[in-house]
C-alpha cells in the first residue's frame, strides 16, 4: 500500500471552517463504544445547531441529517478500529455541515475497505444503493456500504476518505471527510427521497 491513498474528492469535501466541535473517544471495550455513537452523535447535532440560524420548519430535518451522519460514521470508525483513539472534528454554516473523524485499522481490512469505497464511488450513489439492496434482497445477505451509498444518494453527502500507513506497524490511519449541503434548498431536495 502507498503510503497515503485518497479515495473521493477531499478538497471538495473540507473546507477552512473553524471546528466548533472537537471530541475525542477514548480506546475501550467495543460494546461501550457502540453504544454510545447514537447518543455522541445526537449531542454533535444538538451543539453544532446551536452555532445557526435556522428557520424553525428546517431545524427538525437538519438534526436529523447531521445526527444520522455522524452516527453512521462514528459506527464505522468503532466497528474497524484496531487501537487507539477515535477523533472528530465538525463544523456548521448555514451552507454545510462537514465532519472528519479518524481511527487506526488494520493494514488488510484497510486494503479490502479501499476496494469497496472505489466500487460505491465509481458510480451514481442512487443506482448503486437499488442494486445493493436488490443483491442483499436476492442472496439474503446484508453487503457493506449500504449507509454509506444512503448518505451520498438521499441526503446529498460528499465523502472522501485518506489512508495513510502509520510508522513501523500493519495499522493504517483512516481519515473520513464528509459534508452535508444544509442550505434550504439542499435540505429540502434530499430529504424529499428520503
């Protein structure tokens, strides 16, 4: 593996907005950290709405996207780390809500996730996510990336990751990127398909 590979567009994706929010959760047993994701991520949203004005009809549908992105990638970074720490920074406009978290994970698990990420990215988001369902429907199997393609086809997200090999070790730092559109004409159109 080289050593950082980009998958996404992440500049496109981070912007320079001042992090409000800046969390990090300690290396302890999976199940603690499991359970906690949905209440950190409903604290993330809860804060970072705070920091915007909002008409009132958008503020219970932008909780709702920020808290299930956040959820969704706070799982992911619980479920694949290998050791360590898992980090989050967010930030909020009246434009965007981007985020980045970051955890260590194993060198082979890195490999097959970048094998997924380039095959959920090489297409559109939507297509993608009926075939998957349809696939999982037909074999009776549940694949990976099925949040992932929801973030991107049905609330608008733009994701980029970065793996980078951490020194003298078969762990790979992973670095998550997303932003999602919070403008009122965004929310509206992707929480419409919802």
């Amino acid at each position: 593996m080289m050593s950082a590979t980009v998958i996404g567009a992440r500049d496109d994706v981070i912007e320079d907005h001042e992090p409000i929010c800046s969390l990090q959760l300690f290396d302890g047993p999976l199940e603690l950290s499991w359970h906690h994701c949905a209440t950190t991520s409903d604290f993330i949203s809860e804060l970072c709405l705070l920091r915007v004005r909002l008409p009132f009809r958008e503020v219970r549908d932008v909780r709702h996207s920020v808290a299930y992105l956040m959820n969704e990638l706070l799982e992911n970074a619980v479920k694949f780390k290998t050791s360590g720490d898992v980090g989050v920074q967010a930030s909020i406009t009246r434009e965007w809500f981007t985020v980045k978290t970051w955890n260590r994970m194993a060198a082979g698990s890195a490999l097959r996730l970048q094998s997924l990420l380039s095959e959920l990215t090489a297409g559109d988001a939507t297509d993608l996510l009926i075939r998957k369902i349809e696939s999982n429907a037909q074999s009776g199997t549940v694949e990976s990336g099925l949040g992932l393609l929801t973030l991107m086809s049905d609330y608008g997200v733009k994701l980029a990751w970065t793996f980078e090999a951490v020194d003298r070790s078969d762990e790979v730092c992973l670095e998550t990127c997303a932003a999602l559109p919070i403008g009122a004409g965004d929310i509206a159109n992707t929480r419409s398909h919802a």
